[in-house]
C-alpha cells in the first residue's frame, strides 16, 4: 500500500509532496521459506514497517521507494526503529539504504553512522562512516558468568592496577 499525497499548484506549474507516509509489505508471513521457518512465519502477526518522511516517490516499474527528509522508520515485528535524512528500499533485493546522519536502535542496541544498509532477509545491517569519522555501535551485553568451580564462583573486585602476587619458589 502506498500513500502518496500530492498537491499541484497550477498557477505555477508545480507540484509540491506532502509529507508522506508509506505502509511497506515487509512482514515476517512474506519472508521465503529459507528465510524464516514456518513456525515462525505463522506465528507471527503480520506487522508491517512504516516509512514516514517529508516526500515519497514510488517507481511502480522498478520497485524503488525514494523517502527524503526527517526520514523515520519504525519496523515493530523486529523491532527496528530508525531515523535519517533519506531512504530508499529497493523491493526487489529486499534492502533499505539509509544515508545522513543515520541513527538505527533495535531492542536497546543503536547503530550510527552515515550510511546504513539493511539486509531484510538476512536481518543484518551494514554501516559506513562519513569521510574520516566512525560509525558507533553500542551493544546491551548481559553477563553470565561460567560456574565450574566453587571459586569461580566468587566475584574479584576490578582494578585497573592489578595487584601481582610473587612467584612461589616449588614450596607446596
């Protein structure tokens, strides 16, 4: 479904676009079955993502959607939500190309940069820098600590100054 909303000015003779928002069919139930398992797939609600931004255009031929300015996506089934200056999803290769000043959070993880790609079948993202500056990811890491033993068991406080014992000569 697309919802594209144009106002024409024709004293002038130009057309102006609206701002715009685009209901596109990515939803878990229309991955290929390589992609998704069935179980999955079923088990899903279809929840599709949502493209808001300044101007839209859809090339109907090519399966191009062109998003420009204040660019916002919000894909709940994967949970991904996004920000950028522009974006274009190819439909056919099933990519988003996000680009100015990108900003990606996807269950508390944030991804940075100026140029983002995302690989919806493969659920991955791709990401490049602006010219001499890095992109930033941030990344929830939650602990579990691996129980072998009794002592192991028992937290060390950190130091950054490590306290280093002396060598035992073969006394035991």
């Amino acid at each position: 479904m697309i919802f594209l909303k144009r106002f024409s000015l024709d004293r002038l003779g130009l057309a102006l676009l609206l701002p715009a928002s685009l209901t596109l069919g990515l939803t878990a139930s229309n991955l290929s079955a390589d992609a998704v398992p069935s179980r999955v797939a079923q088990a899903a609600p279809a929840q599709p993502l949502t493209l808001r931004a300044n101007s839209t255009e859809a090339n109907a031929k090519t399966g191009v959607v062109v998003a420009r300015g204040n660019v916002q996506i919000n894909y709940p089934s994967r949970q991904i939500q996004a920000t950028s200056a522009q974006a274009i999803y190819f439909s056919k290769e099933r990519r988003i190309v996000l680009t100015g000043d990108v900003y990606v959070l996807q269950q508390g993880n944030s991804l940075r940069g100026e140029n983002i790609t995302y690989l919806v079948d493969e659920g991955r993202f791709i990401a490049l820098p602006q010219a001499s500056k890095q992109v930033e990811a941030i990344y929830l890491i939650t602990d579990t600590p691996a129980v072998s033993s009794p002592s192991a068991a028992k937290s060390t406080p950190f130091s950054p100054s490590p306290q280093f014992q002396s060598p035992t000569s073969g006394k035991r």
